[in-house]
C-alpha cells in the first residue's frame, strides 16, 4: 500500500520534485469533489436531495465528471476541460431554479406515453394500453387537507387505467355490447377520470346505474374543451360504425381557462390547442444537465414545427368573464348540438362540478384568472350552457354541486370513488329519460 501511494503521488506531479502542470488540475478537481459531497450531504440532510431522482442524478453525472478530470489529470486540457463544464453545469444549475434539476424520481410517467399525438385533436389515448398510477399528494399535501381530502387514506392508492382497441377507457366492445342503444359520453380528465381506477368512473357506474339497458362509452380525453369535442362530434363519432342514441358533454373547466386570452382564437388554437400538444421527447439527459438542455431548447425552438405556447405568464390576471370566450363557447355548443341533430342523437349537457372547499388560489391552467375566480367562472359558464341548452335542441342536467363534499374528490375537481358513483346516481335518471 505505501509503494502504491508513492506510484499514485509521482503520478500525479505531488511528489518531489512537484510537476505542477499534472499536480494543479488533479487538486482543483479533487478540491471541487469535495466541495459538492459537502454540498450533496447538506442537501441531503435538509431533504432537498433523495435518492433517485433527478437532482441526485445530476449529482452523479457531476461527480463522474470531476473524478474522471482527476484521473486524467495527466491529459490537462482535457482535464481542465471537463472541470469547466462542470463549473459551468453547476453556475446554471444555482443561478436559476428552473434550471435546477428537480428533487422527484425520474422514473417515467404513465402519462408520458398513455397518450399519443393526434394531427387534429393533439392528444388521444393510446389503443390497447394499460398502466397503472398512484394517487399523490406531494406537493399540494397542505391544500388537499384544507378542504377536507383524507389524505392518509388516499396517499399512494393504486389507479388502473386501460385503453380498449379504440383508444377509450374502459372495456373492449362485444358484439352484445354495440347490439345495444349507444350513449357516448365526452369530457376532458373529469371524464376519462384520472382520479379512479377502472370501473370505477362516473362512465362505468353511469351504465350500471341504467342497468346495461345502454352500452355507455367513454370518450373522455385528458384536457379536452369543447372544442376537441366539436371535431370529435363531427368526424369521429362512427368510430364504432354505428349512431349513439344520445351523447353526453361534460364541459367547462377547460373551456374556461382560455379565459382573457388577447384576440382569443374561435378554435382556441393559439392558447388551449399549444397546450394540449405532443411535442417530440427531450434528449433524457437534458433532465440532469441545465447546457444539454438549454441546447435542447434552442433546438426545438430553431427546427419543432410546433409554436411555442405564448408567454402569458406574469401578465396581470383579470376579473370577471370574458364575453369573447363565452361568445365562442356558446357557438361551440349550438354547433356540437346541431351536428347531432342531424344525425338523429339526442344531445346532454352536464356542467362542470368543482370542489368548492379547495383552497382558492391562482389556477395554473388559467394564468389570467384573477386569484378566487375560477369557481365563479365555472358557475357562470354552467348558467350560459343551461341557458343554451335551453335554446336548441339539447338537454341539460345539472347534479347541483351542493350534493357533493369534499370526500368526494381528490383535488379541485376530480372525483374520488364516492363522488363518481354520486354522479352517476345523480344523472341517470335524466338520463334514462332523455335518452329512450
């Protein structure tokens, strides 16, 4: 061992007489691994940094690099080289939190690949697929105890999805099955509803509660606004070669957060349609180091045929509706009713339930929604489609959002088990009648 150590100091330059040109850059990258372990083991024990996720990876991929550069020392270009790449990573990464490779496991999220892009309705579900999610509250622990969600109890609850051969939740269509009256059933994640597991969504126990006199299919898609809806009317609703008796919308939140959108598109394809939009994967590395992915911005930005969703963050939120909004709406409405109408299918409305004890705050998905807006602006948008309902040819239902509590979610509007079987309980009926 001594005579290994010895080896090691002359190969280094820190042996008489010194060579300084090999023995400088070996002690500035040793001196640069020992000030991130110090950094790593602080993190740690602050629970800023776990094992496994994406900031720990960066960690690595820091710490491969310097003892790389120290064993290399020898070749001292190259080992000053990578000591400055990882100067640079680390400057980027403390000098900007989004840079910042985050503190959350990097294994891959089901919805990553759940769903696949489509040229016109930008996001679908992936036919013939399973996966499997869990329930968590990280994060938005505080607000979900707020309004009263059991949060131990649900923390970590395993959800089941499956995606029949069309590309809908729910179970693969029999011959018995498409023998019956269709009703379709469309609706963004409120309806495909992420917050249960197979068969147990409001679309499911909606067919048990009619007692399987309908087939009831579910063409909920995760983020869909009636203007999805309106495309999904018109060109794909013979998917399953035969007319549905009557199709059912479930609408309004993501109608409303094109709210005070400037010069709002008719089809809100220059807000809502940028967000719903598959964009080609980032390079995997990009996720651990701030250069690769700034490079993979100015990429994308340079060559991805996709616009960049605007910058409307930061601009003052507003209060109040937005008449234009509300003018698209309504057009959205009267024209998904009319196309049905033509074929023979009976149309329902549902407006949207929230839960109305979730903390208020700033929605995410409506930038430009004045803080406590939101649940006003979905109420205000359930009276324009009861009123336009009322107007044309078209049914609407309303479940009254004072039958529900807040176990009956799992967040701001997604349903928890109990709350999708309310549902259902509370609409059938309606439904039964509107529909035979």
């Amino acid at each position: 061992m001594p005579m290994n150590w010895t080896r090691a100091q002359e190969f280094y330059g820190l042996k008489k007489p010194f060579n300084f040109k090999v023995a400088i850059p070996f002690l500035l990258n040793t001196c640069a691994l020992i000030l991130v372990f110090f950094v790593c083991v602080y993190l740690f024990f602050t629970h800023s940094l776990n094992i496994g996720t994406e900031r720990f990876y960066f960690f690595s991929y820091i710490v491969c690099l310097l003892l790389i550069a120290a064993a290399f020392s020898k070749a001292r270009n190259f080992s000053y080289a990578i000591l400055c790449w990882c100067i640079i990573e680390l400057s980027l990464a403390f000098a900007n939190s989004a840079l910042y490779p985050r503190n959350r496991v990097t294994a891959s999220n089901p919805d990553d690949y759940a769903f696949i892009y489509h040229p016109l309705l930008q996001l679908v579900p992936r036919p013939n697929f399973q996966y499997q999610n869990h329930l968590d509250f990280r994060g938005i622990e505080a607000k979900a105890k707020g309004a009263g969600i059991d949060v131990a109890a649900l923390q970590g609850q395993e959800l089941n999805f499956s995606h029949n051969s069309l590309g809908l939740r729910g179970k693969e269509l029999t011959a018995d099955d498409l023998g019956k009256d269709l009703i379709f059933v469309y609706g963004g994640s409120t309806t495909y509803d992420v917050g249960v597991t197979q068969d147990e969504t409001w679309v499911a126990n909606l067919q048990s509660d009619l007692n399987n006199r309908y087939t009831v299919v579910n063409f909920g898609v995760v983020g869909h606004s009636t203007e999805e809806h309106l495309l999904e009317t018109a060109f794909y609703q013979s998917v399953v070669g035969k007319k549905p008796a009557c199709a059912i919308y479930y609408v309004g939140w993501n109608d409303v957060i094109n709210s005070h959108i400037d010069k709002l598109d008719s089809a809100y394809a220059d807000y809502h349609v940028l967000t719903m939009a598959i964009r080609k994967p980032d390079l995997a590395i990009a996720k651990y180091s701030p250069l690769v992915f700034l490079a993979n911005e100015i990429v994308k930005n340079r060559f991805d045929t996709v616009p960049k969703v605007p910058k409307i963050l930061g601009k003052p939120p507003v209060s109040g509706s937005d008449k234009r909004l509300e003018a698209i709406f309504i057009e959205h409405i009267k024209t998904i009713a009319a196309i049905n109408a033509s074929r023979g299918t009976k149309t329902i409305f549902i407006g949207q339930i929230i839960n109305k004890d979730w903390p208020a705050g700033p929605n995410i998905w409506a930038p430009l929604v004045k803080k406590g807006d939101f649940p006003p602006l979905v109420e205000r948008f359930n009276s324009i489609l009861r009123d336009t309902a009322s107007s044309i040819p078209a049914k609407y239902i309303d479940p009254g959002v004072t039958n529900f509590q807040h176990s009956d979610f799992v967040d701001y509007a997604h349903f928890a088990v109990p709350g999708a079987r309310k549902f259902a309980a509370l609409i059938s009926k309606e439904v039964d009648s509107s529909c035979r």
